[in-house]
C-alpha cells in the first residue's frame, strides 16, 4: 500500500467492504495491543489508494465495548494511514436531525465507562490535547462529499458516546438532550482520542438512524427499525466515499499531524525500553 497520504475507513454498523474497490489486499496486522477488529483491507477506489477496516469484524461479532480501539488504530497508523474516516451509525437527539440524514459532528462527549481510552500507559504518559476532537479540515471535506451525493446534511454536532450495546432509557435519552447533545452513538469513543494520540487526521461521518427514545410522536429504537434506515443510509455512504476517493485529502497543514509534540511528559530518561519498543511507531520523533 502507497505511504502517501493514504485514506483510510473504519466501517461501522451495516458498512462491511466498499463497493468498487479493486486490486484488493488484505492485511493480518499484529500490533502491541492484540489484534484488530479484522484484517485490513486495502485497495484502489476512484484511482486512489484506500484502507478498510470492519470495526465490528467480518459478520458483526464484536459489540461496541469489546472492539480493540488500540489495535484497529495502532494497525491502520502501521500501513500509512494518515487520513481516518469514521462511518458511525447514530441516533438524533434533535427534531430536525432527522432519520437519513447524515451529521459530520464538530464535538465529542465520552460517556463510555469500560474501554481502554489511551495508548500511553505502562512507563510513558502523555496528555493529548481534544479540545477540537475531530479534525476541522477533514470534516469540511466530509461534508462536502456527502452534499455531494444530494442527501440531507449537516456539518455541525455534539456527538455522545454510550458504552452499549442496549439502547438509551428515556430518562437518558432527555438528560442527554437537556445537556446539549445533538447525536448518539456507541463508538466514537474512544477511537477519536486515540486516533489524535497516533496523530492521524480524524473524522466521523455518522449516518442518523433513528430519535433513539425520547421523541414521543416517533416509535423506540428497535433493531429492525436502525437496520431498515441503516441499509438506505449506507448507499449515500459509500456513495460519499467514492467522491472524496476522486478529490482525497492533501498534504496535511493541520495540527493533527504533531499532537504529540507538547503532550509527552515522562522524562525520556526513565522510559522504559519495553515503554519505548511498544510506543516506538507513535513517539520515535520525539524520544
């Protein structure tokens, strides 16, 4: 796979492979942190060079809180990737973010509870910076290969994210809407932080499926319904995809790509060399 500028996706729920992609490739990647999701594949779409990776494996075993974040983001870091495309599905928390529409959210709140959620522990610790978690470039061009496709769009959200895998109470669902939140998920957290800790650009192009539960005049979220709205949503998807393969991501001018320049903070003097020989693909730039 080309080392230059490569763009890579994550498939979420109901985006298993790309359509269109030709000279295929796939890749067991081993990284420090166990094995990913599935292996990676990659290959040529609209003349450019792209990475997929089934966040939820081949058939959908894996639940949101049992997918390996680390691994999927360490392995698609370790074949080039620079340029990362979330496709996540997600409930609204608005009325006129309406089921069908897709969102390219601007925030993120982690209301996770059970994931591993840095790759700096165990004798190297950074704090990486997510005041913007999701890279303000690459969400624009997003967005534009979504209008593109004709499909409602929207560039702007705050995005929740849930551990899962059951659905919201009602309860839940108005406490998270009286605190601001727009879109509800169960796995952008914490792909986004550790995506800005490998320094990759970052993006989620979430595709709304439902009013989760707190919209009276709507039924409750079921299985059936999110895979009923999932199967129209996924063919604007890959329809957006195919337009930012023919106009893909350039040279990077954001700050993605040295997040971790001010944020290490062990001194390199007490860094282990298993720390080192681990973290070795992230830091080796400053260390």
């Amino acid at each position: 796979m080309p080392h230059t500028t490569p763009l890579a996706v994550i498939g979420g729920s109901g985006l298993y492979d790309i359509t269109g992609l030709s000279e295929i490739e796939e890749h067991l990647v081993e990284t420090p942190f166990g094995d990913p999701s599935a292996p990676v594949v990659t290959g040529i779409l609209e003349g450019r060079a792209v990475a997929f990776l089934a966040r939820h494996g081949l058939g959908h075993p894996l639940a949101p809180t049992e997918v390996n974040y680390r691994a999927n983001i360490y392995a698609l870091k370790k074949l080039g990737a620079e340029h990362v495309i979330s496709v996540n599905a997600c409930g609204s928390l608005r009325d006129d973010y309406q089921p069908g529409d897709i969102v390219i959210p601007d925030q993120l709140f982690d209301f996770t509870k059970n994931r591993p959620n840095t790759f700096f522990k165990k004798g190297l610790v950074a704090h990486i910076g997510s005041a913007e978690p999701f890279c303000p470039r690459l969400s624009d061009q997003v967005f534009q290969a979504v209008e593109a496709t004709g499909a409602a769009a929207h560039s702007c959200g705050a995005f929740i994210t849930i551990e899962g895998p059951r659905f919201s109470t009602r309860l839940e669902s108005n406490t998270f809407r009286t605190w601001g939140m727009d879109i509800i998920g169960m796995t952008t957290s914490p792909e986004a932080f550790l995506a800005r800790e490998a320094e990759l650009c970052y993006t989620s192009l979430a595709h709304v499926t439902d009013y989760d539960v707190w919209h009276k005049s709507e039924e409750a979220v079921t299985v059936e319904m999110v895979i009923r709205i999932l199967n129209q949503n996924i063919e604007i998807v890959k329809k957006a995809l195919r337009n930012l393969a023919k106009d893909p991501p350039q040279e990077r001018t954001c700050a993605c790509s040295h997040a971790l320049q001010d944020a290490l903070i062990t001194d390199p003097k007490i860094v282990t060399k298993e720390a080192r020989q681990r973290l070795d693909l992230l830091v080796s730039k400053y260390l």
